[in-house]
C-alpha cells in the first residue's frame, strides 16, 4: 500500500529547478532554506500528487506554499499564481 509519503523520490533535477524558481521569485539569500517535499493524497476527489514547498528564511519567518501537482509538473508560472491568490 502507497501511503502519503511515497518511499520513490521525485526527481532530484525537478527538485533544484523548483527550488531555484521559488528562491528567485521571493528573493531569497543563501541563508533562506527551501524545503520541498512531494505527497499522496489518499483523501477521495483529490489530486494524486500534492507539493508543498517551504521557505524558512534566515530571520525566522515560515511560508508554506500547496501546489496541487507533482514537483516535475509545477512551473514559475505556478509558484506567480500562488502568490497572487
């Protein structure tokens, strides 16, 4: 049974790209981190893959951003839409 936390890791290429779009559209330094993390919705009427990216910045201050679509899918264009709403 596939649980929440899928034990196959996405790619990791994916990965540095998203986590370079999320540090240029927010201005983060090399001393904010961004942690990524790829989830199995188990819940019905829900997407299969869900992102949540999140940016601890070197002040102290958390963002968690949800995006609805697996890390290889997610765009900057997504990350921009994110922020809008």
């Amino acid at each position: 049974m596939i649980g929440m936390f899928e034990r196959k890791r996405p790619n990791r290429t994916s990965t540095e790209n998203l986590k370079k779009i999320v540090g240029d559209h927010f201005g983060l330094s090399e001393n904010d981190f961004v942690s990524i993390s790829e989830l199995n919705c188990l819940e019905a009427g829900c997407p299969s893959k869900e992102t949540v990216v999140s940016i601890h910045s070197s002040s102290g201050e958390m963002k968690s951003l949800k995006v609805q679509k697996s890390v290889a899918e997610i765009s900057s264009s997504d990350i921009e839409n994110l922020v809008l709403k």
